[in-house]
C-alpha cells in the first residue's frame, strides 16, 4: 500500500531537527510532501511554503509567532486538495506556529482516518521555553510539568530574551495546549530517547501513544586516525551550553599537570562567541584553547577526527545529543554532564565514555583523568560496539521504523 505522508517542519536547513526531516521525507518507501519555510535559493521548493513571523513587522510578526493566519490556511487548502493518509509533525512551533493544528483538526473532523505522528525534538510539548531551562535564573525547570495551564514562564521570565518574550511564549503555549489541543490531536509521539519519553509521561501522555525511536546518525563509521591531545566542542555557542565551564575545567585541569599539552578545540558560532573568547584570552594557557567557525559537516569531521576527547557541558537536558554518537563514529571518546539525554546517551546507549557532575569543574578533571589512565581499553571497547551502534543508528533502520508506525496506524483505521 502506497502511503501518502505529508512532513512538516519550520526549516530544511539549520539543525539536527532538519536532518531528521529531511531523511524522513525522502523515504523511498512511501509517496511524500512537505511543508517548510523556504530560506536559501538552493533549497528544494516545498509543496507547502510556509511563512516565518520573522519576515515581518514586530507588531504582525508578535501576532505571526502565536498564530500564522497564512501557515493556517496555506496547510488547510492543501489538506482539502490532497488525499493524505498521514501527517508526520517535526519542529514547528517557532517559525510556523501553532496555526497549523487547527487546519489539522478540521481535516480530523471531516477525514477520519488521517493519522498524525509527531517527532519530538525538543520539550515543547510540556515546557512553553521548550527546553526545561529557565534562561534568566540559568537553570533547570520542571515546574509546568504535570501542570494543566503552563504559564510559569510568565511568572518566572524563563526566556533568555526577556518578560515580553516569555509572555508571548506562554500565551501562545497556552492557545495551543486548551483551544487547538495539541496533545490530543497527535496519535503517536516518536521520541528519540528515553529521557524525553519519561518526560512527557510525566507530564500525563499515555504511555501506549509513545514510541522510542533513535535519530539516525548520516555518517559513515570511520577508520581509526592517528590521535593528538585534543578535547573538542562543536555546536552553538549560547549560554545554555556552558562553555566558559568548559573554558574553566580545561585551564584547571592544565595547571593541575605540568606536563599536560592538550589542546581545546572549540568549533561553532553564537552570541556567547565574543564572550568565549575573551574568558579564553585570560586563560593562562589562551595559546592552547583554539576557536573555529561553524563549518559544513564534512570539513567539520576533518576538523576533530584526530581529537581524543569530545565533551559537552551544557546546563540544560538535551534531548537526544547526535553528537555523541558522531563523536564515536570518529573514535572521539566522549565526555558529558550526567543530567537529560546526554547521560541517557553514554551510560545506556553507547556505554562509551563518561560523565561527570554536572557544573563540577573537579568531577569534569577526575574524569578527564581516568579516561586518559585508561585510555586504550576504552579505544578497544569504541570499537567493538561500533558494529552494534551502525545497525541502530543507520537511515535503514529507521525508516524501516518509522513505517512500522506508519502501517500500524493505517491498521487501526
């Protein structure tokens, strides 16, 4: 049976949300379309363009981020003239807003049988900042989990932004969970990890509409390449990634060892940039700690393939963290905060690296120390579970799962 799904996504470009989106809506095995926002020339032209608030005034873009008139109808007259059996929902609540629910629940009312699924890449669902942080107090938050009106991030300011911007983001939180009812309009949530699923079972979602499914990783698992003394980043540069911790640790750890010649490569961009590189020039060891621009993926890859470490330490969960499973596919051994998707990410699915207490520059030097102390066991034991971590996380075998979810629910019409 030949499946007619419809994907829909802010973007083609930008993320790791994207590449999930656009490995999904290539899918060989059914007939796709897709909706997008349309930001660069050389970008596919969608079979729905959908417009970003961003585009316009403050005033009607304000209006465009809580609810897109344009985005609703742009999807409603593509569901009234096309016959889909499924609508498969990535990111689109910041570009494309919430509008689009409401398209989707006429088409319901009127074609019972359209099914929607959606992929989860971050905690919207059940954070209106969608990222359990709280941005003004740099923290973590779970207080609207489990919560019926979640507008915490009014009274809280959790946007990094400020009150007005939280306001927005709680307003529209709000349209979207009481009068489009976005939770009860999805059949099945596909969530790429663990973590992110005990999440929103906490926050009272069924656990029988929730299915665990890996990203993929699109890369080819590398030979082993002659490694330096390096430690690597690569990502955005924004608060919530912790960097100048980073910054800190490596430059403690040094001075803990006169005979430490390890290098800090930090590749990526952002508006904690200028900050980074300041905190780094005060470093006593400035000359080691090494800034890169973002580049495209395979530059990136020549980038770190000779670095033995990679480490993250970010403050907030992360859902599903890719770059940990791409770190070892270039026998990069990896190194995290023990908090969200990240622990999730080496203690129970790679079992490849370590983690350390989060924001404990200490906890970060002990484990630094004893991946260095044991350090080819731990290269032998990357590379007898490669073979185990292509097959999960290969574009194959998730597409085979992703229509697996896709025919059960055709199934159960």
């Amino acid at each position: 049976m030949n499946l007619n799904i419809l994907h829909i996504n802010s973007f083609d470009k930008k993320g790791g949300a994207e590449i999930v989106f656009n490995i999904c809506r290539k899918n060989p095995y059914v007939k796709n379309f897709s909706g997008y926002v349309k930001i660069s020339d050389d970008s596919e032209y969608p079979d729905i363009k959908f417009y970003n608030w961003e585009d316009n005034n403050k005033l009607l873009g304000t209006l465009n981020y809580i609810f897109s008139i344009k985005n609703y109808f742009s999807l409603k007259r593509f569901l009234e003239n096309h016959e889909i059996d499924i609508i498969h929902l990535h990111g689109f609540f910041a570009s494309i807003s919430p509008s689009i629910l409401l398209a989707i629940k006429k088409i319901k009312r009127r074609r019972k049988n359209i099914k929607v699924i959606q992929t989860l890449h971050d905690f919207h669902l059940i954070c209106p900042n969608a990222s359990l942080y709280n941005f003004n107090k740099n923290k973590l938050c779970e207080k609207c989990i489990g919560k019926t009106v979640k507008l915490y991030i009014i009274k809280d300011n959790c946007d990094r932004r400020g009150w007005i911007h939280s306001l927005i983001k709680g307003i529209r939180s709000f349209i979207s969970n009481h009068f489009l009812k976005h939770k009860e309009l999805i059949d099945r949530f596909i969530c790429p990890g663990e973590f992110i699923k005990s999440k929103i079972i906490q926050d009272g979602i069924s656990e029988n509409k929730i299915i665990v499914i890996r990203n993929p990783v699109n890369i080819q698992f590398n030979e082993y390449t002659k490694k330096e003394n390096i430690v690597c980043y690569y990502g955005r540069f924004s608060k919530e990634k912790n960097l100048e911790f980073l910054i800190n640790a490596f430059t403690k750890w040094k001075e803990t060892n006169n005979n430490n010649n390890f290098k800090l490569l930090l590749i990526g961009d952002g508006e904690e940039k200028p900050i980074l590189i300041d905190r780094a020039k005060k470093s006593k060891f400035n000359k080691d700690i090494i800034f890169e621009k973002f580049v495209p993926q395979q530059e990136l890859f020549n980038l770190i393939k000779s670095a033995k470490y990679f480490s993250l330490a970010s403050n907030c969960y992360e859902v599903a963290p890719m770059s940990v499973i791409e770190a070892i596919s270039h026998n990069i051994i990896p190194i995290a905060p023990d908090i969200g998707g990240m622990e999730e990410s080496i203690i129970k699915l790679s079992k490849v690296g370590l983690t350390y207490k989060s924001n404990d520059i200490n906890s970060w030097i002990k484990a630094i120390n004893i991946l260095e102390s044991t350090y080819e066991e731990r290269i032998k034991d990357l590379t007898n579970i490669k073979n185990i971590l292509v097959k999960e996380f290969s574009i194959e075998n998730y597409l085979l799962k992703i229509n697996e979810v896709y025919q059960s629910l055709i199934n159960t019409h």
